[in-house]
C-alpha cells in the first residue's frame, strides 16, 4: 500500500480502500482487527478533508456584498442572522443536508460561505438553528425565487450589471407618467400579464407621447394576482410577470423607445403573507415579527403587523440596498414609494411620528440625488406636506416630487358632481395653483390612479355613467379632466386605459380591454393632442412647461375659469374651461398680450368623439380693453364642459 501513503494520494481513493477493507472484502477476523485504525483513519480523513475544503473555500478574502454572490470560482453566501447559533447553505449542490456547508460566524450577526461547487442556477435556501429551533429560511436579499413560498435561486455571474445605459432622463417639466400593472396591462388567455406582453404594448405609449410609466410594485408577492403592495421578497422580481430578466428586457424596450421607467416600492410594510423575514432567526418579542420588524406597538400597520424596523441599523441597511438595486442593477430611472405616510408615522398621526422612519426617507432619498443626479422619487404620502420634498438640509425628506391628493380630489369632485350649481370654481383654481416649496413640479397630478380608480371609487368616466358606453356626459367631463391634468403646473399622470375612457374599476384580475382601444381611438387622439401641446411638440406651447401659472378669471355663477401659462423667455399659453351646460359664445376675457392667439386645442371637436357637440371656436385677436386685471381682451365661444388652449409666441427681441 506504498501508493496509498503517498503525499500526494487522493483522499477520496484512501477512503473507498478503507471503506472496502472495512465493508467485508476481508475476512471478518482481520476486520475487527483493523477497526481502531479505520476509525483513526476515519477521524483524520474528515479532519483533513475539512480542512482542505475550509482552505479551498475561505482562502481568499471575504466577498462584499449580501446573499449569493456568484464569482469566477463558485459562489459566495452571506445572511443576516444574530440571534442564529449556527447558519449552514442548504440546496441542490449538497442534497439540502443542513451542516454540511457551515458558514462562519463573522460578527455583529453575519454570517458567510464560500462555496466552490456551488453555481449560477442552483436553488438554495438557509438553515438556521436556534437552540431548539431547526429554521429553513429563503434569503431575504434572494434576486430570484422559484415563487413566493419556493427556494431562491442563484443570479448568474452578470446579473449586477452596473454598466451606465445609454438612456437620459427627461427633466420633469417634461416629464409625461403613464402608470401600469404589469399584471393586467397587456394580460393574454386569461392569464396573467407579464413583461414581455407589456412590451408589445409599448409603441401605444410611444405613439401617445408618454416618456415614462410608473410600474405598479413587481418585487416577489404571493400568489400570482396581486396589486403588488405585499412584498413577500423584496429583492426578487416577481415570477409570474418573468422575473428579473423579463424586467430587465422591458427597461431595455422602455428606453429603446425614450421611455423612463420609475417603479414602486414597498417600504412601509411587508407581506403580510409568504415573509421567510418573520421571525427569520427564531428571535422575537411578544410573538411579533422579530429581527426585521418592530416588535412592539409600533409594528402594527392597515395592511398586517409588519412595519419594517426602521431603527436597526442593519433592516435601515436592508431597505436602502433594495432601493439603490432598481436604480443601478436594473438601471430604472425612479423611485415612487408607496404611502410614505405609515413610514414617517404609526397611525397617520403627527403623534405618533416614527423619527428615524423620516431619517431613513431622507438617507435614501439624498443618496439617489447624489449617485444618480436627475433619477427620480416621488412620494405617495396624500396630506399636502411640502416637508416631503423640502431637500434634506432643510429638514424635508427629500423627494422630487409627490402625488398631490390637494389637484386629485377637488378636480374629481368637480368633474363628477351632477348639479352644474355645486362645482366650485374657487376649489378648482386652488387646486391648479397648488404648490409646494415655490416649485410646480413637486407634485404629480391627475385624476386617476390604482387608488382613485378602485376601493369603492371607480373610473371617472364610470363615476359620472355607469353605463357600458358612456354618453355625452361623461365622454365631454372625462376629456375637460384630461386637459385640465395636462395643462396643470406639475408633473402629469394617467393611469393605464385612461385614455380610451376605461371604464368600471381596477382590480388585479381584470385586464385591459384594448378593443376599447378601437372604439375609442378619438379619445385616444384627443390625448395624444394634449400631451403634443404639453411637451411643446409644435413650438408655440412651451408654457405648459414652465413655473409660471395665473388662474386670473374665476366665474363661479357661469362656472368658467381662464389660466395663464407661461416660463421665462418661453411662449404664452391661455387656457379657458367650461365647467357648466351649455355653450357661451362672446364671453369676454382678459389677456396678457397683444395681438392674435391661435386656437391650438378644442375638446369639443367632433373628430375625438360623435358625441361631442363640436362648438365652434377659432383664433381670437387681443384688443387693447382692460378685463381681468390684464391690459388686452377678446371674446371666445367655448362648448360645454369644454376647454380651449391658445398660445402666443413670445415676440423676439
């Protein structure tokens, strides 16, 4: 046996000799014989074994980073787990046999692997034991999960992919959001949608002139029909829609065709179903959710006792690194948080404020300015607070901008009251002028969204008539809404079918109907025109783009407002709005400028809608008579519930 003590035998053949010799191929008597120096033999092989294997596997520096982390030469795993005693990787590259791939403690909680014959593609999950709990828990910074209660899956080695896009953010002036649920944006066969089916409908948003969608949360939820606000996994894209690659192929078609994409994010709970976060260590206080989660009276949250721990430092951690892997392994373009309200306090209440809470929003929040000047955040947060979007210095908590519940509901009670003598023409202009910090664009505007458009409230155009195919009402109501969110100050939204008057209200099982899209195709005309107006496609409407707004004529007997738009050395825009029954025609108004102005939208034109009373209105020329505390004014005609938009160039000096 010369060759089997040789220094360079390989320990697998020493042990199949011995475990040959030991197993019978010898005669018994020699067997018992040889027992003491087999079980030496034994004890020195798994010493040995283990420890050229810890050598093999630990002989390089520690990876950063947390979770799998894939290299050249095997796959490295680091969890989050303090209360842990040990901490071993369990998956296809070891039979899922607990403490066969141990990892070592490194402090503070952190425990890490290094393991060679793991690989890209491998499922994996971790197992933790504290005292007399076995736990088996999917990686909470998991990229990819066979489902919400399945294994997570090693990312391939190029899957953080920070490599800059050759992509540039509109600025938001400019910025046009159309928002999408993936779920039910472009669903086929009664099933769910998904990224690629979204994608074929991208070339509608392009023709439109959106230039940026706002996606509905996508991170891993359980089951397969969701709104998306129950994270179960917030690092993994969602399966059901194709997971982390078909997202990464829509932002690729998204901005192949000048489309920013923002996401939503779920900071302010998780769950509440399919968390391995729970209790993730075994460690908890009153039976709550333990290490990540506030374990007292501040966990509790409308959507399930899961408010995130925002004090411990390493959950803070946790939620940061979520929000910088859209931006730089995804290279999305925004960020819009869900209901911000329930981070900063417990119940809505100033109270009740969660300090640190407001602290992680403005970490966050400073760092995407920093590190990707021009990406956005916008923050659903609905109490009008002009501290959400005050920079960090100030004391804000430094969004760019925030859905502006103070344009939403006044403009939606407006547009949906059936007596033409209680819409308020002071509450309308209000709502126009709002803003926040000197700065139109620090609030998004519209008149749908998820919300609005759902939870006993229903499409604005099903508010006003319920009925399959609206009539008149609703079709001329439903299109003064449109260009009053798209001549607004501030940053315009549509939610997804908006457009061709989808009707009813949303829910997560039932898709768009884009033969609506057919039948609709005026409406559709009828938005595109706006947004054409909004972005200044045609030269003469840069106003709608700029800081300068007047609501300088406010009729609340004949309910009719006229607006001014206009920026710094850019063109004049007036915009005048119907809001009763009935065509005025000769209805004197003041303007800014001499001269003529040319009449470059009418919502009452016949060729958006059959239906539409098609009013006739044309250019006007401002004469020298005061109205309006403005030196010149004209007459219009303008339809019912109708609005006319006017531009004039400035004149060059």
């Amino acid at each position: 046996m010369t060759d089997d003590t040789d220094n360079n035998v390989s320990m697998d053949r020493l042990f199949c000799r011995l475990l040959i010799l030991y197993t019978g191929v010898i005669s018994q008597p020699l067997a018992q014989a040889a027992q003491p120096v087999f079980i030496h033999l034994w004890r020195l092989f798994i010493m040995v074994s283990s420890n050229t294997a810890l050598q093999s596997e630990t002989s390089v520096d520690p990876l950063p980073g947390m979770g799998a982390i894939p290299h050249a030469e095997g796959v490295a795993f680091r969890v989050w787990a303090p209360h842990a005693e040990q901490v071993s990787v369990i998956g296809a590259f070891n039979d899922w046999q607990p403490g066969t791939d141990l990892c070592e403690n490194e402090g503070n909680g952190y425990w890490y692997a290094n393991l060679a014959h793991a690989k890209p593609g491998d499922e994996y999950q971790y197992h933790l034991i504290n005292g007399e709990q076995q736990l088996q828990r999917i990686d909470p910074y998991a990229r990819i999960v066979t489902n919400s209660a399945g294994n997570a899956v090693v990312p391939a080695l190029d899957f953080f992919d920070r490599s800059a896009p050759d992509f540039e953010m509109p600025p938001w002036n400019e910025l046009v959001i159309y928002e999408i649920h993936i779920g039910t944006f472009n669903a086929k066969d009664d099933t769910v949608g998904t990224f690629d089916t979204a994608i074929e409908r991208l070339p509608h948003l392009k023709a439109l002139g959106i230039n940026a969608v706002e996606v509905m949360p996508i991170a891993e939820f359980a089951g397969d029909y969701s709104w998306g606000y129950n994270p179960a996994h917030p690092f993994a894209v969602e399966s059901a829609y194709g997971g982390p690659e078909a997202f990464k192929r829509f932002i690729a078609a998204a901005h192949d065709l000048g489309i920013a994409v923002i996401v939503d994010v779920v900071y302010n709970h998780f769950g509440p179903s399919d968390i391995s976060l729970w209790q993730f260590d075994g460690w908890h206080e009153d039976n709550k959710g333990g290490i990540y989660f506030y374990n007292d009276w501040r966990s509790a949250t409308p959507w399930g006792d899961t408010r995130p721990d925002y004090g411990r430092g390493e959950v803070r951690q946790y939620i940061f690194d979520n929000a910088m892997m859209w931006l730089d392994d995804y290279h999305a373009d925004g960020l819009r948080y869900d209901m911000t309200l329930y981070i900063r306090s417990v119940e809505a209440s100033a109270q009740q404020m969660i300090v640190e809470g407001w602290s992680l929003l403005q970490w966050i929040n400073s760092e995407v300015e920093r590190r990707h000047p021009g990406k956005i955040t916008i923050a659903e947060d609905l109490q009008s607070s002009a501290e959400l979007t005050l920079k960090h210095e100030d004391g804000g908590a430094h969004f760019s901008s925030q859905w502006d519940a103070a344009f939403v509901h006044p403009i939606r009670a407006a547009l949906i009251e059936i007596d033409d003598a209680n819409r308020s023409m002071p509450a309308v202009r209000d709502a126009l002028l709002k803003r926040y910090n000197d700065d139109a664009f620090e609030r998004v505007v519209y008149t749908e969204s998820h919300d609005e458009v759902a939870n006993g409230k229903q499409r604005l155009v099903s508010e006003i008539d319920p009925s399959e195919q609206p009539g008149r009402y609703a079709i001329k109501r439903a299109c003064l809404g449109a260009a009053l969110v798209m001549t607004a100050p501030g940053i315009p939204m549509l939610f997804q079918g908006q457009e061709f008057l989808r009707d009813q209200w949303f829910r997560d099982d039932r898709p768009i109907d884009w033969q609506r899209a057919k039948e609709y195709a005026g409406i559709t005309s009828l938005y595109r025109d706006l947004i054409s107006l909004r972005l200044n496609h045609h030269g003469d409407s840069a106003g709608l783009r700029g800081q300068h707004t007047s609501v300088y004529h406010v009729n609340d007997d004949d309910k009719l407002i006229a607006m001014h738009r206009w920026q710094d050395g850019g063109d004049d825009v007036i915009v005048v709005f119907n809001f009763a029954e009935g065509r005025k025609e000769n209805y004197v108004i003041g303007l800014p400028q001499a001269g003529e102005w040319k009449l470059r939208f009418n919502s009452d034109a016949t060729l958006y809608h059959a239906q539409l009373d098609d009013t006739p209105s044309g250019d006007i020329t401002a004469h020298e008579e005061a109205r309006d505390d403005c030196a010149f004014s004209a007459a219009v005609t303008i339809g019912a519930y109708s609005c006319l938009i006017y531009t004039q160039k400035k004149a060059m000096v």
